[in-house]
C-alpha cells in the first residue's frame, strides 16, 4: 500500500526527533532534526516545504524530508532525508523528493535545488539522481559525523535556467579542469573560457604581526545585527540559507570576516568580508587557522567565476575548488556560476568513500587538483 505524504505539521515534531535518532544517532549536526524551535519556524516558513511520509495502514511515521528556501532567494536546499531502517529498500526517500521537487520547482517557485549528499553508499546519490539532481562536485572532509566524510553537491535547475547563464572570459588556470569536468556532467559549455593571464599570486611573504591576532567574536544575535549594518541589501554578499554567527577581526579592525561556523559538524562556511572580500585576502591563513581553533576542520568558500582576484587569493591559501555551481545567482535576465573552494585541517581519506559514475570525473579532478596544490613538484624535491 502507497504511503501517505503530508506537510509536516508542528505536531509531528516529537516523532520527527525519534526519526532523525533511529536514522542518525547523536551526531546529527542540523538542527532540522534535532532543535524542536527550529524545527517549528521551518515548518511554519511559508518559503520552505517538509513533507512526511506515514505508513499507510499503522500511521507511523517513517520518513521525513524538505526542502529549505528563504525569502529574497530563488534557490532552496534540500535536506534532512531520512527513513527509518525498518522501511528501507521501500522507495520513501526518492517519493518524497519527487514531491518536494514538483511542488517548488516545477511550480516556479525557485530557480534551483540543491542537496549535499553523504558518500559513505551510493544510495543518497542514487536517491537525488532519480530525481533530476545532476553531481556538480565533491566536498572532501565537509562534516563530522562520527568520523569526517566527505560530501557530494548535487543540483537540479528549473527549465531554461541553464540556458541562461551569464558567460566568463577567464578563471585562473587551476579551475580549468573543473570547468571541463562540468561540462561533461552536466551537458553545459563554457566557450572561450581562458586561463587568467600572469602566474598564480604567491601568498604574502611579510604579514602584519597583528594579521595573527585575529579577535573571534561569537555572539549570534550582535554579528547578525552588525552583518545587516554592513549589507543591508544583498548586493555584496550571497550565500544561500547561511545566516553568518562569528565574526572575525584583527586589532586594528579594517576588515571584518563573517562567517557561519557549526561546531557540532566540525564545519565553517566564509560568507563574505567587509568592506569587500578582497579586503582579507590577504589573512586567509590566519583566519583558517583562527577558524580550525574553534573546532572547524573544514573550510568553505562560494565564489563567483567572475571574481578572479578573490578565486586567485583563495588559491594562493592552498583552498581547492571541488565543485561547481552553474546558474546559481540570478542577476537580471541571467545567472551567475559560482565555484566552490574549500581548505581542510584534517587528513583527507577517500578510500572509504561510495562514488556513482557521473561523480567519479569530479573526484579525479579534485585529487589531481589537491596534489598540484599541496605536493611538491620535482624541481622542488632537493636530488
């Protein structure tokens, strides 16, 4: 018999939590399934979907997923799949991603969806496949749960959003053959894309001594007061469904970097910098390093293509761009890509990892990417 799919309602909350243990355990690092306050306000969010799933002859409750969008943003995420283990192998997970799909993509309500998949099996891959979502990349070490594992990016656009894309002349040289393994993937073309001019900028040689005394400030309600002091629009920043709660700072105050850090999950998304993002690229060490103090064994940064210098700054730093997302901003008639660079202070270890074929040529290119990034060449190994 079909299960029966609903709205999640405020009332299921305390089975909501039961579910998420029995799949998760205790080290589910989001508060969908975990935080009944947050739970409620995602529920009630009239720009964000959650769907259950009950059996229909007992009533239980035995899956759960939604999809997470915010008010100003034609782009929504999906997260929180889950099915209990003893109605597996049933095809909850891909019903109620179907569903959640036709009832905010196909309906025009976003431009896009995405979904950071776990890699421990193959069947959260197979799950989103199923269902439209296109690989865009890999996201080596993204969260602790138990142990590091790494994560898969995984997309899927509205009709014709694609075809919209905004063209870039150049990128620096290194994310060429991401470009390349994306247009395989995903059937787009990046014609006449070309390496930046002049050799990769080579990090400072001499930094301000206080460049190392960053000051950490983790106060959520005032850094997200001061975050909207700064960007009262979202013309400088954009990062989709990440509300900034630490901000860092050198003693001199003339740049400040937010960001969003989940202690739970050993992970820190950079958000933006001000007065612009330039203006720390110069300290991505040390804020790294600051970052990897407070329990952030992964760093992340979304950037635009079109950004050269902020990709370059980035780069010098040892970050590796791992995925890439085509047609994530909207920006008039068009959309802007964006690439994906990330810095991690744990040992990378892929031998465990569940790869499908369409994923396999981005795991390639983040490896060979990562190795000319981090070992030595032979001119640089003494005889």
């Amino acid at each position: 018999m079909s299960p029966v799919v609903t709205p999640a309602a405020c009332s299921d909350i305390a089975e909501l939590r039961q579910l998420y243990y029995a799949v998760y355990g205790p080290h589910y690092p989001v508060a969908l399934g975990t935080d009944p306050a947050e739970m409620a306000r995602l529920i009630e969010d009239p720009h964000s979907l959650w769907l259950v799933a009950r059996c229909a002859d007992t009533g239980a409750l035995t899956a759960s997923a939604a999809i997470h969008g915010e008010a100003g943003s034609r782009i929504g995420r999906l997260e929180g799949i889950a099915v209990h283990p003893g109605h597996r192998s049933a095809g909850l997970a891909a019903t109620l991603t179907g569903a959640l799909c036709a009832g905010m993509l196909d309906t025009g309500r976003l431009d896009s969806v995405y979904a950071t998949v776990r890699t421990v099996s193959a069947g959260p891959q197979r799950v989103v496949a199923r269902n439209g979502f296109r690989p865009l990349g890999i996201l080596p070490n993204a969260v602790d749960l138990r142990s590091r594992e790494s994560l898969a990016l995984y997309a899927r656009h509205s009709a014709g959003v694609l075809d919209r894309r905004l063209p870039v002349a150049e990128v620096p040289a290194p994310l060429l053959p991401l470009l390349r393994t994306a247009e395989a993937a995903l059937g787009i073309g990046y014609p006449g894309v070309r390496a930046a001019a002049g050799p990769r900028p080579a990090p400072p040689a001499v930094r301000n001594p206080t460049d190392d005394r960053l000051e950490v400030v983790e106060a959520p309600a005032f850094v997200r007061r001061r975050f909207r002091e700064r960007f009262p629009g979202a013309e400088g920043w954009f990062y989709p469904l990440h509300t900034p709660n630490v901000l860092l700072t050198p003693e001199d105050g003339r740049f400040e970097v937010y960001a969003y850090l989940n202690r739970a999950g050993g992970y820190c998304s950079l958000l933006t910098a001000h007065p612009d993002p330039a203006a720390a690229a110069a300290c991505l060490e040390p804020v790294t390093r600051a970052l990897a103090r407070a329990g952030a064994g992964y760093v992340e940064a979304l950037v635009p293509l079109a950004h050269q210098e902020v990709l370059a700054a980035f780069l010098a730093e040892g970050f590796v761009a791992g995925a890439v997302y085509p047609a994530m901003r909207a920006d008039g008639d068009g959309f802007h890509d964006y690439a994906v660079l990330s810095r991690s202070s744990e040992r990378i270890d892929f031998r465990g990892v569940a790869v499908e074929p369409p994923l396999q040529p981005y795991l390639d290119c983040y490896v060979s990417a990562w190795a000319s990034t981090h070992l030595p060449t032979s001119s640089e190994v003494a005889p």
